[in-house]
C-alpha cells in the first residue's frame, strides 16, 4: 500500500499465502503454535542446527537416517559443532553424557531403519532438569502426528520429512519443523527466511492434500504393518524382526505408552546373513517396488546399508546393526494378503 508497508506478503521467500495455509496445518497437527515448511526434511534439520554456534554439542540417537548423520558429520561437524551419539532405548544413556556444551539432543523415534524407541518424555524430563535451556527435537517421521505428538511430551520442537507419510504420494519434497515456543518461532523463521531453503507454494498445494487423507492412511498402514510383521516373525527363513507393535520388541512398553499404533515401517533380518540371499529377496518383490524413500500408499522395500544408510562408514553401521541382511520395508496400504503373498514368494526364491 506504501514502501515498506506491506500485506502480509512482500517476497514468497518470506512468506506465500499457500505456504501459509499448510503452515497453520502442520501447527495444528502437532499441536503446536507454529509451523514452518522447507524444501527437504534435510533443509528442516539443517535450520535447527544453525541455531547453534561453533562449539556446541549436538547428542543424538546412535539409529539416525543417513542423511541426518552425513549431514552431521560432514558438514556442520567441520563448522565446530560436537556430536556424541547415544543408544536412546534408555533414557539414562542421555543423561550421562550431557556436559556443558551441550545444547540440542536430537532423538529419532521410532528409528531408521532398526525401529528403536526412545521415551521422549523420559528424555526430555532428564535433560530439562540438568539444563532447561538445552532443546529437544524430535524427528517424528516414522509415526506422524497421527501415533505421537512429542510437544506434547515436552519436546521443544518436532521436525518431519514431509516428504514421506505427510505427503503420502510420493509426489513431492519437503520438510517440516513445528514449535509451541514464541521466541524460538520467530528464530526459526529469521533463519528460513534468511537462509532460502522454503517449500515451493504448488507442493505446499500437494502436501495439504496429504494431510487431509493422513488419518485413514495411517490407519491402513498400522493395520498391514503390524500384520506383515507378525508374519515375518513367525517365518522360518527369518532370524529377527523389527517392529515396536510386537511384545518381543526392546521398548514395546514406551512405544504403547506415547504411541496410540506402532506405523507401518518394519525391518527385519533373514537367517541367511549372506549378501546374495538379500539381495535374491530384494531382487524379488513383485508389489513391493524395491527405492529408498517412504510413507507412500504404495509399499516399498530398500537395503540401508547400500542404500539410505550407505554414507554411514561401515564400521559404524555394524557396531549398530545395519548389517548387509537387514532389509527395511515402507508397507503400504495394498491389499495385506497381496502383500503378505509377495512378501512369502520373495523369501523362497
């Protein structure tokens, strides 16, 4: 209306009335006061950790996606931040190693790919007592807000590849950071504003379209998740299976208490640990399409040590147990019997 007075919307960097929209969605479906839409679930991760300054500590979980742990090390480790990392399936572990320095935990739950499950509520509790200024993000990909909520659970902000469950079709690339505090929000949007790395206004369109069908998605996705595990589990040619839904799993007791459903990522290992047997099976599925990404309606199947996880050194992966007969499915919401019979007739090639 005047230099310098503007609308609301001066620069689509800054702020873009569909952007907007799903902003307020991803708000609200954390329950939080703020949302904020990126470029890529990287881009998201990679706003937070410029909230810190050379010299700070980052301690994360010692399960991490690949992406976040080369961007951790690769990038912001040469700019002076620290990490430790740290088995999160007990909260202790975190405590124990907080110092001075530190100033983010950053906990995946559950993790990708072997499904552990950190108590954020534990964790958060833990660390706010030993420091209350040091944040807690969560990377609440694998459930959505549809199983967790980690505001809720005292966690200062909650990050998503939007990418996957969110968006739901395979359709587009984004990320999503979501906050409750007012100070905090307002550092957030400075940096997104000043750094660029925003979500385009057309899959802003696409990722709200998402959220409207997440619920019955998420739904379907339970259901066969919990359902191809436990015939996973019961296989002969099956050695372990990695799930939070079945009784066996380390944590499935935290993952009843913050979870309302357990999601439809599951990983397992085969008996035959040989690199070829897993990858006869990879080469095998008919209806599951074997690509790296996730949280589809339609169900994928990858190979994290070749693939989502292959920029994680060697000796790392297997000091955690990303060994070259984990396979990691992304069950999508299929007819569960085509998937189950896919699934049966790729174990006996």
């Amino acid at each position: 209306s005047s230099p310098g007075n503007n609308k609301g919307y001066e620069y689509s960097r800054a702020a873009n009335p569909t952007r907007t929209a799903l902003e307020k969605s991803f708000a609200s479906i954390e329950n939080g006061t703020h949302g904020f839409a990126f470029s890529s679930g990287l881009a998201a991760i990679d706003c937070v950790l410029r909230t810190l300054n050379p010299g700070d500590e980052v301690i994360a979980g010692d399960d991490l996606y690949g992406g976040t742990y080369r961007m951790f090390t690769k990038l912001f480790q040469k700019y002076g931040l620290k990490f430790s990392y740290v088995d999160m399936n007990s909260a202790s572990n975190v405590a124990e190693v907080i110092t001075d320095d530190t100033k983010l935990i950053w906990i995946e739950t559950p993790t990708n790919p072997l499904m552990k499950i950190a108590d954020i509520e534990e964790i958060t509790t833990s660390v706010k007592r030993a420091n209350s200024a040091i944040l807690v993000a969560v990377d609440n990909t694998f459930a959505t807000p549809y199983l967790q909520r980690p505001l809720d659970l005292g966690a200062d902000i909650v990050m998503h590849s939007a990418t996957k469950y969110l968006g739901g079709h395979s359709d587009l690339v984004m990320g999503a950071l979501m906050v409750k505090d007012e100070e905090l929000a307002k550092e957030l949007h400075f940096i997104q504003f000043a750094a660029g790395a925003v979500a385009g206004p057309m899959d802003a369109f696409l990722a709200l379209r998402g959220i409207k069908t997440l619920h019955i998605r998420m739904q379907r996705h339970c259901e066969n998740g919990k359902a191809i595990a436990k015939f996973l589990d019961s296989h002969p040619k099956v050695k372990e299976v990695f799930y939070p839904g079945l009784e066996n799993h380390t944590n499935h007791e935290v993952a009843k208490k913050q979870m309302s459903a357990f999601g439809g990522m599951v990983s397992f290992k085969l008996k035959d640990e040989s690199k070829q047997a897993t990858f006869t099976f990879l080469e095998s599925t008919n209806v599951f399409t074997l690509a790296e990404s996730l949280g589809g309606v339609e169900s994928l199947v990858n190979h994290p040590a070749t693939m989502t996880h292959a920029s994680i050194p060697e000796t790392e992966r297997l000091k955690i147990g990303i060994t070259d007969a984990l396979i990691r499915l992304s069950v999508g919401i299929e007819d569960v019997n085509d998937l189950i019979e896919d699934i049966n007739q790729a174990l006996n090639k």
